[in-house]
C-alpha cells in the first residue's frame, strides 16, 4: 500500500468523528439564515424552525430576539465546546429531577469554565401551577452568614421561556456571594394578566417566607430580567408593598420590595396607548400585548374600562416613585429612534423605554443607569455586563 492511499483511507476513517458537528454548525446557520425572510438580520422564536431549547440557548439575554451574527458566533462556540468535552459514560449521568434536591459541588470546578450549571435546589414549588417552580443556585459563603440574592426572571414576551435560561449566567453571581434564583411563571396562553406579575410577587414572598432554609437574607434581595422578565422585575420593584399581615396565608405576610433591579432589553410600559405615544413604529400593535391581556388591537377602541385599569396598574412606570430600588438599564441596541421605525422588534426593546423612566428618576434624585450600544466600545461592554452587574449588586448589598 503506497503512502498516499494508506493517508486518504485514514483520512477517510477519520473524517465522521472529526466533521459532523462542524457540518451540523454549518447547517444550522444556513437554516437560520433561510429563516430571516425579511433580511432584517434578526429572528424571534416564532421565526425560527429549529428546536426551541436551541433558541433558548442562543438567546442569552432573553429578551426572545436572535441577533443571526452574534446567534452564529454562539453556536460555533457551544458546538466546539461540546466537541472538546471528554466523553462520559451514560451510566454516570446525573438524571436528578425532584424538588429540592441537593447537588454537591465538584471541587475545582468554578466560574465561566462550567457555562451552564444545575441548581442546588430544583423546581421548588411556590403555588399550584405547574410552572409555580424556581430553581435555586446557592453560593459559595467563607462564613456561612446569610447572603443576599439575586432573582432572575426569564423573558420570550409572556408567551414562551424556561427559567433553565438563566443558568448560562448563574456562577457571576454565586461566585460573588450571591445566592441565585431563576422561577417561572404562567404564560399567556395560561392566563392573561395579572396571573404573571401576581406570579412573580408570590414567587419573592415564598423566597422570603423560606428564607431561612437556603441561608438567603431576605433584606437584600435584588430582581432582574431580560424583556418581559425586565418588565415583571420592574413593576415588583416599582408597586407598592403586597405584603398582607391579614392573610391566612403565612407567606402573604412577606414583604415584595426589593433592592435593586437589573433590566435587559426592558420594556417600561405595557399600556399600547403609552408605546404609540413615546415608540416610533408599529410596536404598540404587538400581538404579546394583546394575548397579554386579552384584546385585539382592531378592537382596541372598545377595551372595557376595567381591561384598561389592569394594563395602566401592569405598566411599570405608572408604579413608579421616590422610594423606589437603584435601576440598571441594559439595551443591546441604539438609542437612534429609527432603527424602531424599521421593526416592530427593535421597537419593543427600544432603549427609548428606559430613557424615559430615566427622566423620572433624574427627577427624583434616583440612581438610574441606561446602556444602549452605540459603537464596538458600547458592545464590547454589553458583553461584560455580568461584570459591571455583580459591582452593581455588591454595591447595593453593601458587600464591598
């Protein structure tokens, strides 16, 4: 056998293991691409045919927008990582999936290394519901006091979304000292608003309630999330108190005001009235705001006056006042009002939303920053946003 025919017949052997993964990359950024049929570059779910865990994942900051650049980088990146993790027997799999069970730490394995971590404690149950579950990713306390927390609520419009999401970026904050909980709440198709924002205020009162049990302290507990998630954290941070000392319920009688809020991609208002009014385009017309709450927007001059008191009291910025928690805005867009005129999308994430809330708290003397990218320096910078959120926190809590 000559040396170049025993070369092409290894080469032959060797190219299964070595390119399906790259040809899959490969295949899924063409489907992707074939799924932006209006070239805007971008897709939500509702445009992409793959798998909807794959969106998920790409979409790190939930915000239910695939950027197809930054969604392609992401996905070469997961695929190469997976190709260079060693392979483990199935038989060591852990397959755990009840309530509260605890997971022991695997020494030597800390920070970004380990991209998408199980929680400590999984599907706990704060309510009936079968998404009333949030999972809870502990951090690692030297003195073993009570640490504060950080709440993360997932995004996808009120119509979709996992808290899974969140475990991309849990150990920024377990790293630091920050105890971690991602939950879920129900969706629109479920029930129509208020269902989720009651949701999310029971979710924080059963977290103090147990306090106790996963050593979080209950008086610095801070609440963020990525696009409706940012919405649900904002107006938990912004209403009034929905402690009742009356209830039955022992868990009522806990406290939803929070420390801090950190916002991706937020919206301020779900009143359409309110986004015609301050977002240029098409996006008060969105079909999450109608199956939000239960109306069609060819109807909308005969909304009862009732649905309109439940979408004016689920706006964030109606709530809003002087004693309200620091706020951190994060946009991954200009704050060029055109680019919301060319897509209903870029609309609803438009950093016009929280500029506004900015006026108010200028006015009010209260800490309030906004990011939007503006250039490579601004983007580079959103991508280290966990970096500049951790400091936020630990500044807030008062662990520095």
């Amino acid at each position: 056998m000559t040396t170049r025919l025993a070369t092409a017949i290894l080469g032959a052997l060797l190219l299964p293991s070595v390119l399906p993964a790259q040809n899959e990359t490969a295949r899924f950024i063409t489907r992707m691409k074939n799924d932006d049929a209006n070239g805007d570059g971008k897709l939500t779910q509702a445009e992409f045919t793959g798998p909807d865990r794959l969106f998920q994942q790409l979409d790190g900051d939930g915000d239910g927008v695939l950027v197809l650049t930054e969604a392609a980088e992401k996905l070469k990146e997961r695929r190469t990582r997976v190709g260079n993790m060693p392979r483990q027997a199935a038989g060591n799999a852990d397959n755990r999936t009840q309530p509260d069970e605890s997971r022991p730490r695997a020494p030597g394995i800390r920070g970004r290394a380990r991209a998408q971590v199980k929680p400590d404690f999984q599907n706990v149950r704060y309510g009936e519901h079968e998404r009333h579950v949030f999972d809870i990713y502990q951090a690692d306390t030297e003195n073993k006091e009570p640490a504060p927390c950080m709440i993360w609520i997932h995004g996808g419009g009120f119509r979709r979304g996992d808290k899974s999401e969140g475990s991309l970026f849990s150990t920024f904050f377990t790293n630091n000292g920050i105890h971690y909980v991602t939950l879920n709440y129900r969706l629109s198709h479920q029930a129509i608003a208020p269902a989720c924002f009651q949701d999310c205020a029971r979710a924080v009162q059963f977290i103090r309630r147990n306090a106790d049990k996963w050593n979080i302290d209950k008086s610095r507990i801070a609440v963020g999330g990525g696009s409706a998630g940012a919405g649900l954290a904002q107006w938990l941070g912004f209403s009034e108190d929905h402690a009742d000392p009356s209830a039955a319920d022992p868990v009522m009688h806990e406290s939803t005001r929070v420390s801090a809020l950190v916002l991706l991609n937020a919206q301020t208002s779900y009143d359409f009235r309110w986004i015609k009014q301050h977002i240029p385009g098409d996006a008060w017309q969105g079909d999450g705001l109608q199956e939000l709450f239960g109306y069609t927007i060819e109807d909308a001059d005969e909304i009862a006056a009732a649905k309109y008191r439940v979408i004016e009291d689920c706006s964030p910025i109606n709530h809003f006042s002087a004693d309200d928690p620091p706020i951190l805005f994060f946009y991954r867009r200009s704050k060029d009002p055109k680019i919301a005129e060319q897509n209903a999308m870029d609309g609803i994430h438009h950093p016009l939303f929280g500029l506004e809330l900015k006026k108010l708290a200028d006015k009010l003397e209260l800490p309030c920053e906004v990011f939007t990218v503006e250039n490579r320096e601004d983007l580079a910078f959103y991508n280290r946003r966990w970096d500049y959120t951790v400091s936020f926190l630990k500044k807030q809590f008062q662990m520095e």
